[in-house]
C-alpha cells in the first residue's frame, strides 16, 4: 500500500530539488543578458572597479544551535528557505519554507509519522534560545500559511517589516497537477501579513502574477523604497529581476518594474537584470554599492557560491566571484551520497559584522522518501562567515 502522506511529503521536498535544477514558473518572454548585467542603470561607486576575494569558514555557532535543536528541541527538526528577520528585542525570526516537526530519534533518523507543514518560523532570542511557531494545534500542527482549502500550498519569500509592526511574507501558491511526485505547478504569487509579535496569520493578499515571474525571492528596504526581486527562465537561463514599492508601504502599494531604463507600471515590461540566480538570492548595500550573494546557477546542482557587486540595486552587476563550494553535494561529498545537493545561498545583512558577512544555504536530497527520514541532518541549513576584501 502506497504511503500517501509520505508521497506528499515527498512532493514538497521534490520542488526543492527543482529549485536546484529547474524553475517552477512559466518563462517570461524577455531575452536574458549576455554578459553579467543590463544596460546602464542609475549610480555611481567605486566598488565595482575593485577586485573582490573571500575567505569562507563554517559558523560552527549557528550550525551547532540549529543541529541541537533540531536534534533535541521536540519542534522544529528541518527545513529550508531560511531567511532571516530581526523582531525586536533582541529576537531574530527564521523563516522555513517546507518543514518538518516533532523529535529525531537517538540515532539521528528522522521517525516516518514526523509532522510536515510548507512553512514555519523558528524564533531566536537574545540568549541564542529557539522556539518554532507553526499554524495550527499542537496536535495538528499546520503552516504560519496553511493550504487552502482545495489544496494549493504556499512556500515563503523573503519577509520585510510591514506598517503597523506586522510583517509581510512573499508567497509562491503551487497546486498539484496530477498523482505523480513531480506533477505541482506555481499558480500565483501572494502576500501573507503576519502579526508582529504572535507571527500569526492576519489576511493574505493577491501579488502580480501576469508573467510567470516568481516575485520575492528577496526584498531590499531603502528610504522608504522597497525593491522587490523576482525570477524567471527566458531562453533556459534563470535570471533575476526587480520591482519596486515606494511611500513606505512595503509590498502593500504600488508596484513599478525595471524595464532596462526606468520604471514601468506594466509587469511585462520586466526584463531580467542579471542572469544565472538561485530561486532565492540576496542584494544588501556594500560599501559604496550593492552585494548580490547566490548559488551559481551556470551550471545544474552547482556546489559554487558566488557573488556579484553593482553601483545599483538594479545593475548593472559584475561579473560573479567565487565565496565557497559547499561539500555536501554528490557522491564524493561529505555524505558520499550521489542524491545529496545543496541550493538557495543568500547573505543576511541584519548579521553582517563589518566586511564579515553571514551566508546560509539549505540542504537536501533526492531520495526524498528515504535519505530525509533515515539521517535528518541532510534536510537543514548550513552558515558560513565569509571575510571580504576589496582591494584596487
């Protein structure tokens, strides 16, 4: 008899490892740059005729609180996505899309009955102390966003402060196609508001979803501007690109896209501003201009992390450094596991220390029915401290 439950955990977990490789979204129709930008956007800076290196360590701190509570919280015991948003007083929230919850057995295997929810926060407190946050009861635990009621899911973009001490959270809406464990489609994208201090589900919101462009992959707060970024596939190269919201209304007011020479109030007009991004990436202020942190997407289930710097949040941007080459991946990885693949690298600027940056990415596997329950350890994220140095 076929494990139903096991089957949709497996689905979920599925759409990681095509975020790896693949996009979800229908391709928009623009052509992608050739070179490492577009055209000429606004601003000037030094940094991007500097010469970029990196040192890159583990965090062993962080990596050890989320291996220990994993391992002995009784909550929260995997997930991915992993972005970051201070709270106040000291707390930082961590933002999971696909989750698992419950307990991890003695010998690091995950049990089979173990909850599974699309989303979750796990909140960090001055002292280092984790506590998870889910929707639901405890003894049905479901997302901060459940599915809806015909069964679409969501997994979360990367959150920004909203009006009011709430907190807004990008959605990817996905709907299963058929039976088979690949058969899920992106249907929409959306906006959760959350309350600022439960992290409670207050109304969700329609986003634009014209193109096919997965919007809020990352979003970037600027006096009073927030830039939103989004991806698609045009011509099979995943690409990124911006939006932005002005007045202070975070991703409730009116957006406007890049169109490779100003801003259009048409979602079409969108044209990619720097190719080959992960499903999810960063761009933060850096010096005097921006860092774009991700995994190198040039080429399928890349072990590179990479950055790239630019003089706008926009473009034009360099061309990509190397930060790091995680060594999970593959058979000659550190699992000696050929299913085992790592995705989705981003920075968190709230933790930069200086020209030290902290860069997370997640975990994950193709045996998504069995690596994920026999060693839980694989389904979780993984920090790196990576030193800068500009020089020139």
């Amino acid at each position: 008899m076929i494990d139903m439950r096991r089957r949709t955990i497996a689905a979920g977990l599925a759409a990681a490892a095509l975020g790896a490789g693949a996009l979800f979204a229908a391709p928009a129709t623009a052509a992608a740059p050739a070179g490492g930008g577009h055209g000429s956007g606004p601003g000037q800076c030094s940094l991007v005729d500097k010469t970029l290196t990196a040192t890159a360590s583990v965090n062993q701190g962080l990596t050890d609180t989320f291996t220990t509570y994993g391992n002995t919280g009784g909550e929260w015991t995997g997930g991915d996505s992993t972005y970051s948003l201070p709270l106040g007083k000291g707390k930082t929230g961590w933002f999971f899309s696909d989750t698992f919850l419950g307990t991890v057995n003695p010998d690091g295997s995950r049990p089979t009955d173990s909850p599974f929810v699309n989303n979750s926060v796990v909140v960090q407190d001055r002292r280092g102390n984790l506590t998870t946050i889910t929707g639901g009861t405890p003894d049905d635990p479901a997302g901060i966003i459940p599915p809806e009621p015909d069964g679409k899911w969501y997994w979360i973009g990367d959150p920004t402060p909203g009006r009011d001490g709430t907190v807004q959270v990008p959605l990817l809406q996905f709907a299963r196609t058929g039976t088979g464990q690949w058969d899920f489609a992106w249907t929409a994208n959306r906006l959760a508001r959350l309350d600022g201090q439960t992290l409670q589900l207050e109304s969700i919101d329609d986003l634009p979803s014209a193109t096919g462009i997965n919007w809020g992959s990352w979003t970037l707060e600027e006096r009073g501007t927030t830039y939103v970024y989004g991806i698609a596939d045009p011509g099979g190269v995943r690409s990124a690109y911006v939006a932005r919201v002005q007045d202070r209304d975070g991703l409730t007011g009116t957006w406007t896209y890049w169109n490779g020479t100003g801003w259009s109030a048409a979602e079409t007009d969108a044209v990619p501003v720097v190719p080959y991004v992960a499903n999810e990436f960063s761009v933060a202020p850096y010096r005097d201009g921006y860092l774009l942190v991700t995994q190198d997407t040039s080429e399928l289930f890349s072990t590179r992390i990479v950055a790239r710097t630019s003089c706008s949040p926009i473009g034009p941007f360099t061309d990509p450094v190397e930060l790091y080459r995680t060594p999970e991946t593959g058979a000659l990885g550190s699992y000696g596991d050929p299913d085992v693949f790592t995705y989705n690298a981003h920075e968190h600027p709230n933790l930069r220390q200086g020209n030290r940056i902290l860069v997370s990415y997640n975990v994950n596997t193709f045996d998504n029915v069995g690596d994920v329950y026999d060693d839980a350890s694989i389904y979780r994220p993984r920090f790196i401290d990576v030193q800068l140095k500009v020089t020139g």
